[in-house]
C-alpha cells in the first residue's frame, strides 16, 4: 500500500461506530411454549425422547447440486423445521424477543435504528451434527445479519464460530442451561461462520433474520476534525490518484441491500466523513457497490445450498480465464456514472480483493470438450470520487442515459440551461454518431422519457431539438400520449410539425396511433391548428406508406400486431369529423384504408369491418364512402352459393418423380372413381409416411387418419373437398357482413 492510501485508512480507523461484528448474551430463562404444527406444546429442557419427536417433524437441511436437491452430510448435518409451522403460545416470549432485540441492537452498532427480528427455522443438531464454514445470504429485503438463540437442550460441543476481518469470535450455548438463561448471539450477514460437532445431546436453536426498516438514518457523530483531515489528503492525492477512485469500505454486501442506511457498523461513519471530505475537496462521490468478477476451472465439488450461497467444496482452480473490476449497482437517488469498468490501479484498498469465500458463486458444467468451470462474484461496498472540474471529461464515456441523468441533475439544483447547452449539445452528438443502428436498439439504448423531460427544458433552443426530430418521430410509440403531449406543450410550432412529419413519414401503424391520439388530445390547442390541419391532411399518405392490408412488419423485424392495426383504423375514423368537409381528403382515407384491389381479407375482417359497424365511431362522410365501397365490393363477390362438386372424382396429376409415379399409379384407380372415399393402405410406417407425403406435395385434396388396429397400423386416405369448404365459407362470411353493413347505413 503507498503512503498516501496508508494515511487515507488511518485517518478513516480513526472514525469508529459503536458496536461489533458479533453480539452475544443472555435473559432470564423463559419457555416459549413453542408448538410444531398442531402437535403438543414442546417441553424444555429437551429429553432425547423429545428431541427425536421433533426429528421426525423436521426435515434435513438440503443442498442444490444443479437442479437436483439432496442431502450432503459431509457439509451439513442437521434438522430443520420451517418458520411457517411454528408457533408460540406463551405471551411472554414476545417481550423476552424484544428484550433480546435491544441488546442486538446495541452490541451490533444498531441503538438508534429501528430493526426486526423475522423467524426463519428451527435448526436441531443431534450428536454428530454441524455446519461446516458458509456465509449467510441475505434472504429478504432489508436483511444484513442473522440472530440465533439457544433452547434449553442439554449438549457439548455445537460451538459457533463466527470471523470477520481477520478475527475470529467463540460462543458456546451449552453452559447456558444450567444457569437458567437462554443464550443468543447475532451477527452481520457477511461475517464466515461454522457450527462445530456436536459430541453429545442436541443442541436447539431458533434462527431470525435480522431485517432493518427502510427509511432510518442514524444521526452522524461529530466528525468534522476528521472531514477535514480527509478533505486535505484527497486535495493532496489529485496528483497520486487515477479518476474515477473507488475507496472500499470494511464489509461486503449485496447489490439488493445497499444504501446509505444498511452499511454495516464503521462503514457507515467512514463513507459519509469520505462523502462529505470529497465535497469539501472539489471532489464529486457516490455510494456504489464494487464486484471483482472471476471466471475460472472448477476443482473439487461444487453445490449450490439454498440456505447460504456461498456454502460448498467447489473452488476456483489456479487457471483464470477472465477477471474483471466493475461498479454497476450503485446508491439509488443520485446520479451515478452507470456501468462503471476500473483499473486495479483506480481501487483503493487496505485489503486484497478477489481472494477468501466470494459473496455469490456458481458453476457450470461439462460443454463440449471443456471442463467445469466456476464463476465468483466478490461484493464490496465503496466510496466512488472524481474531481469536479473532470466530471465532463469522466462522462465523456458514459451512456447517454448517464448524461441525460446528471444534466437533468444539474437543471434540478437550479444550474442555468444556458450552462448546460454545451452537455446537451454533447449528447445530439452521441445520439446522431449511432443513428445508423435500428431503431431497435434505440428503443432500448435510450431513457426516452428523460430525454424528453430534458428537450423540454431547452425549447427556446429549437434548433438542437429540430436536428433530433428524425428519431424523435420514431420514439412516439415508446412514450404515452400524455408524456407526447406535455413535450409538445412545450416546443415551438416547428419543432412540433417537425416531429409529427417524421411520425407520418415512419409509415408504422404504432407511430401513427400515437400520432392521432395525440392530435386528438391537442385538437383544442389554437396554436397548433394550422399544424393539425396540415398533418390531417397528409394522414392519407401515411397511411398508404403504412400499407395496411398487407401487414406490413414493424421497425423491429416482426409482424405488426393486428390490434396496433385496428387501432390504426378506428383512430383514422375517430379523427375524420375534423377534416371531412374536404371531399378529396374523404376519397384518399377511403383509398387509403381500403384498396379494392387488396386481397387481405383478415384485414377486411378483423380490422376495417369491426370498425364500420361500431355504433360508438363518428357517422360522416368517410364512413358512408367506406361502406358503400364495402357493400359494393361483397355484392359483386357474392354472386351464387357455391355448389358442392357432383362426385368424389379427382384429378391425378403426374408424379415428380419415379417414387412419387408409382405411389399416384397404385393410387389412381380410388382417386379417380367418383364414389369410393375412403382407401386403406396397412403396410410400415415408413411406406406410410411416403404415401403421405407424395399425395401433400402434389396437392392432392385428401386427409389422413392412422387406424392403430394391428400391425402393421393402416393409413386411412379419405377424399376431402376443401376447395368448395373455403369457398362456401368465405360465400357465408362475405354474405353476413353485407347484412350487417347494410342494417348499420340504415
């Protein structure tokens, strides 16, 4: 460590918080009148009678070995009973659990913060019995530490060993008994720890997860000495350190329970004297979660135990195939620099990263010709600071989200968007150099929402909004009508018919339903009526740009959904009582939602038609030229009702090849007799499939069924007609939307 760092972490040593890594201690014996289930009340202290009553209640404790649940005695051996078939009948328990909350509260560091104790399990260790050394996950949110207290059970042994930072605490429940006194010990979710054997008797113990309440602070000491000294070693490390900086605390967490209230006893006074010395020294910092990730070859054996994450006998060997250091979680409610990649040189450190039980692991198997290979993820809280004449130049490289965040930061705490236009220039810049990616990606890479929030706080600068209009126009769907709305409330007239343009111009039906409800919802708006009627009366071209009937796909590759096509449809006509009084605006949305010439027929039926005859739509002159063009098309295409064909005869085409002729040869004399339907063919199921699949790839009008009777089964060819289904179909669908155009002109 160089000198610099050393004096960094001496003058932090120098900030303590109260409490330790482990608590222990004892209360007045009280029998919690504890029941199994529906069993009788659990008599203290326990008997070996007693105790293999409640074995039998109890299941062992289980591993996971990929997918596969077992039992590993060779790593854990004991019973345990689920917190959900526990319950406690004597009304004094509750106080003596609040009485023991208080001195955990205490010993940990935790006085002036409101925690909970959560029942977890019952754990029974019988003779034999331990826990070799695990870390404790954290099982809930708001968890960072584990409490166990001791039933009245006599045993030896059973000790609880709990380490943490190089130190290593003893506590042995079995003298408590004696005495009258039920023992406790509680202690912080990342601290090692192991059961030893049990050498005789059972040893009993109720396990609660330690949960602290969201939203409690604890009021800082006076450390504005140290601030100072802090703030003066960082003005001095400007020229010894490599920015970002990530300064680790003491312990480990999760990224699901980080903040600034669940740091663990000194992390919490150290981290905020650094916060406020990085202030104080021109520095900007953040709370963030720093992981040294390392992939390498598995040795030994590996299992994943749901009770802890990090128990098992599988390590990483000495061969690395990556390793890297990454911020990416950091203290939610401040800006942050996003998915954050250090330098071993950019970490500040008073402990060697990457080496002893890492916070999460976990292995894969045998693929192809490698081996099994393992994954460690070590999770360590630190303090992320940069100067702030180089925050520009650190956001450089960040995500446009990351700027969009930290500008819409500054225009939070009132900085002037004058200031700020060169940052938002910056990020036009990143936003144009990629917008020859699909729009896929944008639909994803990009907070749309913020960017919105934050074009809007810059609308005197139309120009900058202007030269964003083409992605903008695609951006509509992604964004509600209502968040449209409020953005174009605030934009000049231009940039408004500038974005609406490119919303037509996209020819998506998504874009084109945002578009219209947000005309719809601005209709009113006086200043933006002459840009209404301009787009109204482009609305025709979008829409055939759109092609419409012929399902055109989407930006991102896939089909349109038909439901963002019907919305399309009843949008256009929701929206025709504002420009119908121009006969040539009615004939090119007629042309444009119906093209007689179009042969989409679930268009037809599932989009335009349901539309038409919905009694709750606008009546006008589009809907009347809509209809007649309708009624006229299902006239013309009526016409009679088919007629079935006058026998079963069909025609026989020539085979593709010699299999295929000789399959339609042995076929021809039953597909051409004009009566017989049905034709049994019993041989293997290889010349079954054959059969089969000559007769499907001449098109040949038949079904199969398999008759399993015997053996070998038959193939049953029976003659269909589906040409004339499909037609007497389509005849009688095209008939009963006639009816009912012509009951809804009426």
């Amino acid at each position: 460590m160089d000198s610099w760092s050393k004096s960094l972490f001496e003058g932090l040593h120098g900030i303590q918080g109260s409490g330790h890594f482990l608590t222990t201690g004892k209360v007045p014996l009280v029998l919690p009148g504890l029941r199994i289930k529906e069993t009788p009340e659990v008599s203290f202290p326990i008997k070996p009678a007693e105790a293999q009553r409640l074995i039998t209640l109890a299941k062992a404790a289980p591993f996971g070995r990929g997918s596969e649940t077992i039992t590993d005695e060779s790593v854990r051996k004991a019973w345990e009973i689920d917190a959900s078939a526990l319950s406690f009948h004597n009304p004094a328990w509750e106080d003596t659990l609040a009485r023991i909350l208080q001195s955990v509260q205490t010993g940990l560091g935790l006085s002036q913060k409101r925690i909970e104790a959560h029942l977890y399990k019952l754990l029974i260790y019988e003779e034999g019995g331990f826990f070799l050394p695990h870390k404790d996950s954290e099982k809930e949110t708001g968890m960072f530490g584990t409490l166990i207290i001791g039933l009245p059970s006599p045993h030896e042994g059973g000790t609880l060993c709990v380490r943490f930072g190089g130190e290593e605490k003893q506590v042995d429940f079995s003298s408590a008994m004696a005495q009258y006194q039920l023992p406790f010990a509680a202690f912080y979710a990342d601290c090692e720890h192991e059961i030893k054997p049990v050498t005789a008797g059972y040893r009993l113990g109720l396990v609660y997860n330690l949960v602290q309440k969201k939203g409690e602070i604890i009021p800082s000491p006076d450390i504005s000495q140290q601030v100072n000294q802090l703030a003066a070693l960082l003005k001095e490390g400007r020229d010894v350190l490599s920015f970002p900086a990530a300064v680790l605390l003491e312990h480990d967490y999760t990224p699901a329970n980080y903040s600034r209230h669940s740091l663990k006893l000194h992390d919490r006074f150290r981290a905020e004297a650094l916060l406020k010395a990085a202030e104080k020294a021109g520095y900007m910092a953040h709370l963030g979660l720093m992981t040294h990730y390392m992939h390498g070859d598995l040795e030994g054996d590996y299992f994943y135990d749901t009770y802890s994450q990090s128990s098992g006998e599988g390590t990483m060997g000495d061969e690395i195939y990556e390793e890297s250091l990454s911020v990416d979680y950091w203290e939610p409610g401040y800006p942050n620099l996003g998915s954050l990649q250090l330098e071993p040189g950019q970490v500040i450190s008073q402990k060697e990263t990457g080496t002893g039980e890492p916070t999460e692991k976990e292995a894969e198997g045998y693929t192809g010709n490698a081996g099994m290979t393992i994954e460690y993820w070590y999770h360590y809280g630190a303090v992320v600071l940069w100067p702030r004449d180089m925050h520009q130049e650190i956001l450089h490289g960040a995500s446009i989200d990351v700027r969009l965040s930290w500008l819409r930061y500054e225009l939070d705490r009132g900085t002037s968007p004058d200031t700020l236009l060169p940052e938002l220039m910056a990020i036009r810049q990143r936003i144009e150099t990629k917008l020859e990616h699909p729009f896929a990606f944008w639909e994803r890479a990009l907070d749309w929402v913020s960017l919105i929030d934050v074009l809007g706080v810059f609308s005197a600068h139309s120009s900058i909004i202007q030269q964003l209009t083409p992605i903008l126009g695609k951006a509509l769907p992604i964004l509600s009508r209502d968040q449209v709305v409020a953005f174009f409330v605030q934009l000049p007239v231009t940039n408004v018919r500038a974005i609406m343009t490119a919303a037509g111009k996209t020819g998506e039906p998504a874009s084109l339903v945002r578009l219209m409800e947000v005309i719809a919802a601005l209709r009113a708006d006086t200043r933006l009526k002459s840009t209404i009627q301009e787009v109204l009366q482009a609305l025709p071209d979008y829409l055939l740009q759109g092609q419409l009937q012929e399902s055109k796909g989407s930006y991102s590759g896939s089909p349109t959904p038909r439901k963002t096509i019907k919305k399309c449809v009843i949008q256009s006509l929701s929206l025709a009582p504002y420009a119908e009084n121009d006969p040539a605006w009615v004939d090119a949305m007629t042309q444009a939602l119906h093209q007689p010439q179009s042969q989409d027929q679930v268009f037809l039926e599932q989009c335009l038609l349901p539309a038409l005859v919905d009694p709750a739509l606008p009546q006008g002159p589009l809907h009347a030229a809509l209809k007649a063009q309708l009624i006229s098309r299902f006239e013309q295409a009526a016409g009679e009702k088919p007629q079935p064909p006058a026998n079963w005869s069909l025609e026989v085409p020539e085979g593709r090849n010699a299999t295929a002729q000789s399959v339609l040869t042995m076929l021809r004399s039953f597909l051409e007799s004009p009566v017989d339907r049905v034709f049994h063919y019993q041989k293997n199921q290889q010349n079954r499939d054959l059969v089969a699949n000559v007769l499907r790839n001449h098109a040949i009008d038949v079904r199969f069924e398999t008759e399993r009777k015997g053996r070998p089964h038959i193939l049953k060819i029976i003659k269909a007609r589906s040409a004339y289904d499909d037609a007497l179909r389509d005849w009688q669908t095209n008939q009963n939307w006639l009816a009912r155009l012509k009951e809804a002109t009426t």
